[in-house]
C-alpha cells in the first residue's frame, strides 16, 4: 500500500472512540482559536513519499496538529522542528502554520505513532495497538527510508515496538537524546531527541544547538 491510499485510510479510522470524541469536543475550547475551523480528523504523517528520514511523534496536539491538520503545526513544538529542518536542508521554508501554507519538505516524511490527539497527551495501550499498525505501513511503503528519529521517550519506545514486530532485534535499543542504533540489513536507523514541547524548551532540556546536533548525526548516516 502506498502513501496516498494509506492517507486515506487514516482519515477514516473510526478505531477509538475515546479519541475520536476528544478530538471533535476541542473545536472552541480555546480562546486564541475560538474562530478556528478544526480539522478533527485523524491525522495522516506528510513529507516527501521518497525520503531517506522519517520523524515519529507520540500524538498530535489538540490546538496544533488537531487543529492545523498537518502533524508537528500549530504549537511550539513545530516551531522549533520546522526551524531546525530549514537550517539543514530538509525543509523550504522554517515556519509553518497550517496544512495549506508552502511548506515542502525534502527527503524528510513526519507522522505520529497515534494518529488522534489524546486526552492530557497520554493514549491508553489499546489505542497504540490500535493505530500501530498505520506507522508499519508507513514504514514499509517508504522504499527508500533509512533513519527513524523519534521525538521523545514514548515516541522511541512505540516505534521500537513497531521495529520489533516487523522483525528487529530491538533490545539493546535505550532512548536518550542523540542515540544510533543500528538493527542490520533490512531496517532502518533508529535515532532518538528530546521533544520540542514547550515544557522542554523552557527548561532548555533541548535547545537548537541540541537539534542541529541530532539532524547532522542524521546527515551523517544517510550521506555515507
């Protein structure tokens, strides 16, 4: 399956209910984007269909990817991702803002483990093996992939999981910021970073000094 068909797919999951109900009932909750049409719908990855690197996220926000209908936009966490992407060749342009601005990415595809926002950001184990499965396709239909860099714990271990099923030997795999670990021939490059969430920008856990750092790690692997 390709992604164009699975993008459909996607976005006509009715899988969770307890998702599907939260991301609809976000719509005017905030005053900031009261007037806002939101999208509420299961949230498909986008990028380039023939990249070497795949980004994995836990879940999209309520009032950003939930919101903007594109993973990663809205809220500033995708601030901080879009600017470092810019700096390093992946991305034209360092800001986005919604799903139908200019944005094109280049050897760069984004998604998130769950596809629904989640209540407190935090999906039950049902609702991961639930949408576990859309992140195998999207795996398996990227030909070219060679390095998954998961933004924060949750997103590393979910992914490893998926690793695992499709065959891996995950074990030794720890997340940490700027970690490699290499599965043989066959698999791509699982890599670690801390989350751009704001909570972790205001405590300087990660900085863009930190980012550029884990992107020429990247670089390194996929222009050797």
């Amino acid at each position: 399956m390709g992604l164009e068909q699975l993008y459909e797919e996607i976005i006509s999951c009715e899988k969770c209910t307890r998702l599907r109900d939260w991301c609809i009932s976000q719509e005017g909750t905030k005053k900031e984007y009261k007037d806002d049409s939101y999208w509420s719908l299961p949230l498909p990855g986008f990028g380039d269909p023939e990249a070497r690197v795949l980004i994995t996220g836990l879940a999209p926000a309520a009032h950003g990817g939930n919101r903007t209908g594109r993973v990663f936009t809205g809220d500033t966490s995708g601030q901080y991702l879009f600017a470092a992407l810019y700096r390093h060749g992946f991305s034209n342009q360092e800001r986005s803002f919604s799903k139908d601005d200019s944005l094109e990415l280049n050897d760069v595809f984004i998604t998130n483990v769950v596809k629904c926002a989640p209540p407190k950001n935090k999906p039950d184990a049902s609702e991961f093996s639930a949408c576990s499965g859309f992140l195998e396709k999207e795996i398996q239909a990227m030909e070219n992939l060679e390095v998954i860099l998961a933004f924060g714990g949750q997103a590393f271990e979910r992914t490893k999981r998926v690793l695992r099923k499709m065959g891996a030997d995950v074990s030794a795999a720890k997340f940490g910021h700027g970690v490699k670990f290499e599965f043989g021939a066959g698999f791509p490059v699982l890599m670690g970073s801390y989350h751009t969430s704001q909570y972790n920008i205001n405590t300087r856990r990660i900085t863009p000094e930190m980012l550029d750092d884990v992107f020429e790690k990247v670089k390194h692997v996929i222009d050797k």
